[in-house]
C-alpha cells in the first residue's frame, strides 16, 4: 500500500498541459527571444560571458572556438556543443548581423550557406564593440544567478553600453511567439537613443528624423517608408528589400545586369541557381548566362543579355520572381520583465533607457562604495605617517600582528581597516615622495566622490554619463549606412514579351474540352482531319494567335477560364490535346461552349454573355483580366437551372438577335445594355413563356448582313434574311420565326448567323452526323417551316447543331505591330 502512495493518478490533458506549459515558458524566457535590455538571447551571453571571463578579448590572441563551446557548455550552458558554436559563428558574420560581436579566423561560413569549419579548425575572441557589452560588468552592475550546478554564477543581463538589440536585430521563434528586428546603423540608433533621453516623449515622426529605417548588412534598398513607420508605431510592420542592380553595356550593342548587394540573409548561391533555372527553362526571355564572380573584392552576380533583350523587363521579372527582391516582416518581439512583448521603437528605447539608468546607477554605487572605503584608508595611513614614530615603537613592542591591530585601534583610535593597512605597510611607502602621493590620492579620491554622490543625487548627472558613454561608442565605432532606403514601393510591371518568346501558334479547343497549341509548322506539315479526337468529340475552335495572347473559355456553367495562350499545352497537330480539367479543374458536366481569343484588356471591348433562361448582360473586357486563374472565374451569375448558351466579344454598337426554342426571334441594339460587373446576373432578354428558353443569341454589324439559318428537332433546316424582322427592343416577344402546327410543331434546337461558306454539322439522336451548306438554302419568309434534310423517324431527332470552324487568323499582323 505504502508502495502505490508514490504515484499521482492525474489526467493526461492535466500532465500534458502542465508540462507543456512549464516547456513554452522555457522556450519563450530562456531560449529563442531576445531580452529588450541587451539583446541578447541566453546562449549569446553566456557565449560573451564565458569568452569575457577566460579572457578571450579583441587585445589577445585568438584562441580555439572548441575550447570556448566547452568552457559555455561545462559552466553555463548545458545543450549541445553544436548550438552553441552555431551561435558563436553568427555572431562574427558579417552578412548576418551589423557589428560582429565575435572575431573568427578560419573559415565562419558563407553568404552561399556553406557550413563553417569544425570548431577544433576555427579560432575565435571578442570584438571591440563586445568590451562595451561587458564593461563595467564585474561592478556590481546587473544581477548575478547561480549556474545550471551551482558552482558558478553567471549575468541575467550585459551592461551594454550600446543598443545592440536595435543595431544587431534579432530573429527567432519560440512556442507561440516569434521574433524579427532588423539590424540598425549603430550612429542613428544611439543618435536616436540620446534624443529619446534628452526629449522622452518624442514621437515615433521625430526619432525617425534620426533614425529612419533598418540597415542591413548586406546593404541593398528599402522600399516602404509607411512600412517602417508602421513597424515602429506598432512592432508590426512590412517593408520590400531589394538587392543592388545595375544595367550595364557592354561590347557588341548588348547589356549585362550587375548585382552587387543582396536583400538580407538571401542565400547567393541558391539565388543564383533560380537565375540560372529561369535561364535554362526559358521563363525569361534574353538571358544568356549568369555568372557568379563574387571574390575577395566583394559581391557581384553578371546576368549577361541577348543582344536586343529587354533589360529593365529581365530585371522587373527577377525582382518579382526570385529573392533579388523580397518582403521584410519587422515582429519586433524581446522579452521586457521576464515577458514576450510586442514592443515599438519608443518602448524599445525605453526599455534600453530604463536599463541604463539601472547600470550607470549600480556602477555609481560601486565606485563611491570603493572610493569611500580607499579614502578611509587613506586617511588612516595619512595620520599614521604623521605619527610614525609612534606607530612604529607601538607596533614593535606589541606580541604578533594581531596584538599590533588591537592596540592601534585602542590607543590611537585607527578602524579595523586602518590598523590592518598600517601593519601590512611596506618600508618604502615611509618615503617623502609617497606621502606626498598619498595626500594627492586622498585630495583626488575626494572629488571623486563628490562627483559620483553628484551622480546619484540628480538624475541628469546620471542621464549625462549614459549620453557620454553612449557617444564614446559611437565615435570609437561609427560606420557609414550601407542600406538605402526608399519611401515608395514599386509597383513592378512585367512586358509579357519579356517572359514569353513571341510565336504564332495554332490553338484548337473541341466540343468535350480537350485543347492544345501546336507550332504553325507542325500545322502545315498535317491535314485538318489528321486532328487526333474522341468518338462523337468535334472541333469548336481552330485559331492562330500569338503566345503572348489569352484564351478566354466560356462554359455553360456561367463560368470563365483564363488561360495565357503560353501556358497552354505545346503538342503536335496530329496528337489528341489535353483536357481542360487538367489544366484548370472544371466540374464533370461542365462544357466549354466559347474560346474568345483577347490580345490586349485595355480595349474598350465589352463580353456580351446570354443565358438559356432569357438573360443579358454585357460588361467589360478589362474587367476579365485577373492575376490568380488557377480556378474557373464567374462570368454571369446563373439562377437555379439556368446555363450559358452564348459568348460574344463585341464593341459596344452591335446588333443583338435571339432565338427562342418555340420560334420566335428577338432583334435590338447593344445599346440597350449597359455594363454591368463581371460577376453580375444580367438583365432580361426576351420574354418567354413556361417551357420556352433561349436557343442563342448572335451579334452582327449594321453594315454586315448575314442569314439567319434555324435547324428544328424534326430535320428542317431554313434560311431567311434580316429584311424579314424588325428591329425591337430588348425584353420584348419578338417576331414568329415558324409556321404555327397544331400537331408536332417545330422546336428550333439550332440557330445562327451564315455567310457563303459556312457549314454546318447536325447531329441526331442515333448519333447520326449531316453536313448542310446554308447557302444551298433559298431564303425563305417568317411563316414557312423550311425544308427538310433528316429522315427523323429513320435517324431520331436533331438534338444539337454545329459551325464548322474554319482556320481563323484572329490578328493581323498590323495589329500585331
């Protein structure tokens, strides 16, 4: 019974949210986050500490990084030796942080990501700027807490004489926090500093007048200036970096870009791989190498150019499409008392303020505390020496040192510190010129003191010495900024022709969505009827356009499919194409029923959409153009059963004419239409009655005066001229288009606009197929029911009707132009 006593029964969420808990708080205190105070994260100052302590600093010789990571891992930090010297080494990276904290010799990595040597390779110490991290520290100046065993003591914070968490950044991520300050110009942030002392409620505006923006070491340029703002307003803020780029000529009428600096902590060598993948697999036009020549001298990238290539449109496209150019997230969280804050520029620099009164006060302390006590002494040995006779004869007779002490004290009134000065005096110390030094120290010691009381007592003593010490850092330190920063972010605007090699293509869609693009070549090399398609599958388009063009694919979902012709997929004329749903996923019933090829958005053009269920609508074409089309567009917005019968691309002063299953035939102006948003449902086209729908709609010019051409269920086909109708209005009846039969009466299922060689395909319901040339047809009136040309009792009824496409050049080459 006594046995089981030991053990807890406890709910697993209970243990597992305890113990997670207790981990979180380790992870975010002791571990990934920054303290706001100096910046660093734990294994960064016991890596300083440590190195501090042995002596490792920037005035002696280099010493063995292995015996650093053991001195860290033995006394302060008990994790992996690999962690640590990870750490060490970042912090004497010149392209990760903007003043090295750590010097290294030997190979420390590389701007490519190459891994540094084994820390038994490499030698290490301290820089310079670290001694101000330090300084002061053994004065009593921060706190001290035992080790991981107790058998040292280690800080809970630097001194820091310098704002290092603005001027080094910092990045990480802990359980639930994460972290990202960018690295500074060591000059503006303590200007900064120094001007939120002198004025401690300037405005986020004002300090930005010093300190305006991140400086990299990498260099390169910041876009964004409401960016930073935002940042230092909030912590929260979001600004573009972008490599340095320079377009220069060279010999034979050609141009190379010159790359000189990167965005921050952009890994060259795999920047330079997608440069040249790019290259390889031809998404940009008019690169024909690229080059790393990066050497001792510094940075630099040449992307060499096809002679005639378009060098800002190379340079636009891999600003937007690799990491010459990228997006900076500042999340400036530290930990401010003992907690993860998301902290602004003014509460950072008050943070860094607050800990510096806290030191300079401390230090204070110390040295008067020291001060007073050598005075004391000073004092003691002052009067002794002027009655040294004394002294000397009392000393001399007294039995042991300890003797000596006492009666010192009791005879001549000397404190136990006094006596014990006075005893352990050396001989030569009874010279003239010593005494007289002793007066000096003590005359000395006593300005001293009023100085540091001075200190203590007004508070703009003590912010003066924190502005003094700061600017001796600046003046021993200073750099000039290597990052530039802009106030707008551009818009970059890539020419198509830039990413697409100009060709004249032949693109064929068909009826069951299979669609391709084939050289103009592989087209005159074959026959029409070589076209690869599926039983009953018949061509919907066959077009010659250009790759730098878009295919627009309307379906009878009331959907659109935006497709840049170059995306398409490049297979021969003879062989089957793909089908749509693979490019673009489509649902099973889903047809496409229109292919509007779209040279340029930005023509006043309009798509005219008509709907089975008698609706209209028009709207712009460049309301069409969209950035993402992975996924099928709305085009009109369909009620209930409703389809898309019909897609026009029209100019705004066309003519509309619908057909209605039953027969009649509705003719008005485009005018009537006014654009609507592309995601809109239209308005009504024609009036119909319960089981009546539209069977097309067609649009034609005034000038232009083709035939109408209806096909009906029961075989007849008929052709009549507009003369025939007149022109109405939109949302009206419309003319009879039929002979009324009380007993089986015609429904049209095909209706279009002919000209003298168009053909077309019927097809019925045994599967059936009969070609009609519409101009064999007499023009007929309103009131007959044309003439037959299937046998529907033999073949079944027609249930769908056809153009034939014709090979159609879409743009002439002036437009091209």
């Amino acid at each position: 019974m006594a046995e089981q006593a030991k053990y807890l029964d406890l709910p697993l969420e209970e243990v597992i949210g305890d113990r997670f808990g207790r981990y979180s708080k380790y992870i975010i205190q002791d571990r990934a986050l920054p303290d706001a105070r100096d910046g660093l994260k734990p294994v960064q100052r016991r890596i300083l500490y440590a190195m501090h302590q042995e002596r490792n600093t920037h005035d002696k010789p280099f010493r063995k990084s292995a015996k650093t990571v053991g001195t860290v891992i033995g006394n302060y930090h008990p994790h992996g030796d690999t962690s640590v010297y990870d750490a060490l080494v970042r912090l004497s990276q010149s392209w990760k942080v903007r003043q090295e904290l750590v010097e290294m010799h030997g190979n420390n990595g590389s701007i490519d990501g190459d891994p540094p040597a084994a820390m038994r390779y490499t030698e290490a110490r301290l820089s310079g700027i670290s001694s101000e991290l330090l300084r002061d520290i053994e004065k009593d100046t921060v706190d001290f807490i035992p080790n991981f065993d107790d058998t040292d003591f280690e800080p809970v914070v630097l001194p820091a004489k310098f704002p290092n968490l603005l001027v080094n950044g910092s990045t990480g991520i802990s359980s639930g926090y994460a972290t990202d300050i960018p690295p500074h110009n060591l000059v503006e942030v303590i200007d900064t500093v120094i001007k939120r002392i002198e004025k401690p409620e300037s405005s986020v505006d004002e300090l930005m007048k010093t300190l305006p923006g991140p400086d990299f070491p990498t260099g390169g340029i910041i876009q964004g200036v409401d960016g930073i703002r935002k940042a230092y307003e909030t912590g929260k803020g979001k600004i573009v970096v972008r490599g340095l780029a320079e377009i220069q000529p060279v010999r034979g009428g050609k141009e190379q870009i010159v790359i000189t600096e990167l965005p921050y902590e952009v890994n060259k060598a795999t920047l330079v791989k997608k440069m040249d993948e790019l290259r390889i697999e031809r998404k940009v036009e008019g690169i024909s190498e690229v080059r790393d020549e990066t050497d001792r001298t510094g940075l630099r990238i040449v992307i060499e150019l096809k002679k005639d290539a378009d060098s800002e449109g190379v340079l636009n496209y891999l600003y937007k499409n690799t990491d010459l150019q990228i997006s900076y997230n500042f999340n400036m969280v530290a930990i401010a008392n003992k907690t993860p804050k998301v902290m602004t520029l003014p509460q950072l620099l008050d943070a860094y303020v607050h800990h510096q009164r806290e030191v300079v006060e401390r230090q204070t302390k110390f040295d008067l505390k020291k001060a007073k006590d050598r005075a004391h002494i000073l004092e003691g040995l002052i009067y002794a020496i002027s009655i040294l006779d004394d002294v000397i004869a009392t000393i001399r007779s007294s039995e042991n040192k300890k003797d000596a002490k006492e009666r010192l004290i009791s005879q001549y009134n000397f404190s136990e510190e006094q006596a014990e000065a006075i005893v352990m005096l050396q001989l030569y110390r009874l010279t003239n010129t010593d005494i007289t030094d002793l007066e000096k120290e003590a005359e000395e010691l006593k300005k001293k003191i009023i100085e540091l009381t001075a200190i203590l007592e007004d508070e703009n003593k003590l912010l003066q010495v924190i502005k003094q010490d700061l600017k001796a850092v600046k003046k021993n330190y200073k750099s000039d900024r290597r990052t530039k920063i802009e106030s707008e972010i551009e818009d970059i605007k890539i020419n198509l022709e830039v990413m697409v090699p100009s060709e004249d293509v032949v693109v064929s869609v068909t009826k069951e969505g299979y669609i391709k693009r084939t050289s103009t070549r592989s087209y005159a090399a074959s026959n029409v009827e070589d076209l690869q398609m599926k039983d009953n599958d018949h061509l919907l388009h066959m077009m010659e356009i250009n790759t730098t063009d878009t295919l627009l694919l309307f379906t009878n979902k009331g959907q659109y499919l935006y497709i840049p012709v170059h995306e398409l997929p490049d297979i021969k004329w003879k062989d089957m194409g793909q089908h749509i749903a693979n490019i673009i996923p489509i649902e099973r019933d889903e047809t496409i029923i229109k292919a509007i090829p779209v040279r340029g958005f930005d023509e006043d053009q309009y798509i005219l959409t008509v709907s089975k269920n008698g609706m209209i609508k028009k709207s712009e074409l460049k309301a069409h153009k969209v950035q993402r089309y992975s996924k099928p567009i709305t085009a009109m917005k369909l009620k209930g059963d409703d389809e898309l019968v019909n897609v026009h691309l029209t100019n705004g002063h066309q003519d509309v004419f619908l057909a209605s299953n039953t027969g009649y035939g509705l003719w008005f102006h485009e005018d009537e239409l006014k654009p609507v948003g592309v995601k809109t449902a239209g308005v009504k086209s024609m009036t119909l009655k319960d089981g009546e729908y539209v069977v097309s709609g067609e649009v034609f010019d005034d000038l232009e005066s083709p035939s109408l051409f209806v096909i009906t269920h029961r075989g007849a086909c008929k052709r009549m001229n507009f003369s025939e109708f007149e022109k109405s209005s939109r949302a009206k009846r419309g003319l009879i288009m039929l002979r009324e039969l009380k007993r089986h009466p015609h429904r049209i299922v095909g209706f279009h606009l002919v000209s003298d060689d168009t053909v077309i395909t019927l097809e019925t319901e045994k599967g059936e197929i009969k070609q009609v040339t519409p101009l064999e047809f007499r023009e007929s009136d309103r009131y007959s029911n044309g003439s037959f040309v299937i046998d529907t009792d033999q073949h079944g009824d027609v249930i769908d009707t056809q153009i034939n496409p014709e090979y159609q050049k879409v743009f002439d080459d002036e437009e091209q132009e």
